[in-house]
C-alpha cells in the first residue's frame, strides 16, 4: 500500500487546489468506499456540500482535509460580534471541527480534474469551486476499493500539537514530522522486546514506514530486519532514524515508489523511487555494497530483502 512518501505527493499537490476551495457538490458512486464514514452516504454529502476546505494534511499515510463549513455562516456570526476578539474566537469555533479523511488503501487515487474530465474507477466525486482555479472536479479512484472517505470529528493531538481526526488519533508521528521527538521514540523502541522490522511497521511507534521503505533503511544502516530491538545500541538505532529519513526524503524528491498505475500522483503521475532500490524487490541482484546477491526471507505475510553479509544479526 502507499507509504509516506506516495501520501506526501499526494497532500501536497492537493494542498494549492483545495485550500480555500468550495464543495460544489458531492456523488458518491460506490458507497463501499464509505465503509469509514459514520452515517449513510446521504449524511457524507450533506455534511460535506458547501463546506470549504483549509488545508491538506497528512500524519503517516493518512491524509485529511479540515474543513471550514459554510462562508456565509461564518460571516454572519463573526459580524454579530461585539469585538475583534469575539470575532476571532467565533471563527475559530466554526472551523476545522471537522475534515475529510481520505484513506488510499491498496489502490485509491485522488485525482484533480476539469469539469469535463472523469476517470474509470471513480467511486466518490466532489466538485469544487476555487477562488483562484475555478471550478475543478476531484476524483477519489479506488480499483480494489480498500480505500476510502469519511467527514470525522477531529481532536487535539495527543501531545497538544494541533488538531487529528478521531481515526487518525492512535497513530504516532512520521520522523519527517518537525513534531517527532527522537528521545521519545529511542526510548520507547529500546523497551520494545521484538524484531526491529515489525517495530518499524508498527504505527503507534513511529508513522508512515511501510515494506519499501523498511527494507531500503535498515540495509542502509546495516541492520538485519529481525535484530531484537532491545539488542540494538544507541548510536545504532540514531544511525537507523537517520537512515529512515534520508531514505524517505529521496524517495519524496523522486515522486514516491511506483511499480505499476495504482500509486499516481494528482495528476495521474508515477514516481520513480523504484529506480533507486537498493535491497526491496532486489532478490538474486549483486548488493550494491558487497556484491555479495540480495536475498528474500518470508516475514508477516510479505518478503523482507537483506543482504546477509552486509546485515547479520548482532547480539550486542
């Protein structure tokens, strides 16, 4: 599924189109790609028609879109302040209450169009008017439908940085987050008393690392994906955050991982990070090290890519 990187194009060619823009109008074609949202699809266009949008954000591979709710409301009720201060605190109270959540699963696209342009596939279209753009149409694609949309509630996060949505809120902070405290996380992964592959994909440790990028970053740092995590020493695990990060960093810069249409940017777009792979997807391909053939070990339902010479377990 897209990890980080795919996510992060995704925000942040959606981030000029929908902030400030106003929902037209809302179909949604397969309910199925509802199966997040709390209520009926008659609900989620309800709710989301006339609500303008503030932003485009992202915490690991979720992305979401507070909204604003209805301008001329707005308008109204700070006019109806007494002060500046009223006026302000009236403002604040109307927007990003809410936001859409929007969850690419195996497959999901959102994709900006004109209003004459659609896709095959599309299961959920919201068009929009921009004060800048004009009138454009988006277009959530889901060809396996794991994906999904859903209007959610969001809250204050955990460590009182900003607002997340109620599904997201479980989630810890990606390491490209400028939020993401590194002590808190050396910390926390040393207690851990597992593989430190299944630490890197677990969500509530750290965000936004999936297979990919798992496998590229522990071969950069030489870690074998089933060293013990209570094994791994300080410098060790500081080099392997490092390495998570430079990894991810590249792959953004190179548009994300693309092996086929599925992961696009926006514009329908593929990235080209596969071009760069050092062990993921590499089996029976010379490391670019040693030399020595990159080989695959079945691991969670998936494949994890080392080199065996260059990535042994250590006992210290």
């Amino acid at each position: 599924m897209p990890e980080l990187p795919e996510v992060e194009v995704v925000r942040s060619g959606l981030e000029p189109a929908v902030t400030g823009a106003t929902v037209a109008s809302v179909s949604v074609l397969d309910s199925r790609s509802l199966r997040r949202h709390d209520g009926p699809a008659e609900d989620f266009v309800a709710r989301l028609t006339g609500a303008r949008f503030e932003s485009a954000e992202r915490r690991g591979k979720f992305l979401w879109l507070p909204l604003a709710g209805d301008p001329a409301a707005e308008a109204s009720v700070a006019h109806a302040a007494v002060g500046a201060h009223e006026a302000v605190a009236a403002h604040e109270a109307l927007a990003a209450h809410e936001a859409l959540v929007v969850h690419l699963g195996m497959s999901g696209q959102v994709l900006l169009r004109d209003r004459f342009t659609d896709d095959a596939l599309t299961r959920i279209r919201v068009e929009l008017e921009h004060p800048g753009h004009g009138p454009l149409r988006l277009n959530f694609v889901d060809q396996r439908i794991f994906g999904s949309m859903a209007i959610d509630e969001l809250r204050p996060a955990a460590d009182g940085h900003g607002l997340v949505p109620s599904q997201v809120a479980h989630i810890a902070r990606d390491p490209l987050d400028e939020h993401f405290d590194d002590r808190l996380f050396v910390a926390r992964l040393r207690k851990r008393n597992t593989g430190i592959k299944r630490a890197l994909l677990d969500q509530t440790l750290i965000s936004g690392i999936g297979n990919i990028y798992a496998d590229e970053a522990l071969w950069a740092s030489r870690i074998h994906y089933d060293q013990p995590t209570g094994a791994l020493s300080l410098p060790r695990v500081k080099t392997l955050l490092a390495e998570v990060r430079a990894v991810l960093i590249k792959a953004l810069a190179e548009g994300g991982t693309s092996f086929d249409a599925q992961y696009v940017n926006v514009n329908g777009n593929s990235g080209y990070f596969s071009h760069s792979l050092n062990a993921y997807g590499q089996q029976g391909k010379p490391c670019p090290r040693c030399g020595r053939p990159i080989v695959r070990e079945q691991f969670m339902n998936r494949g994890s890519h080392f080199c065996p010479f260059c990535q042994r377990i250590r006992v210290t």
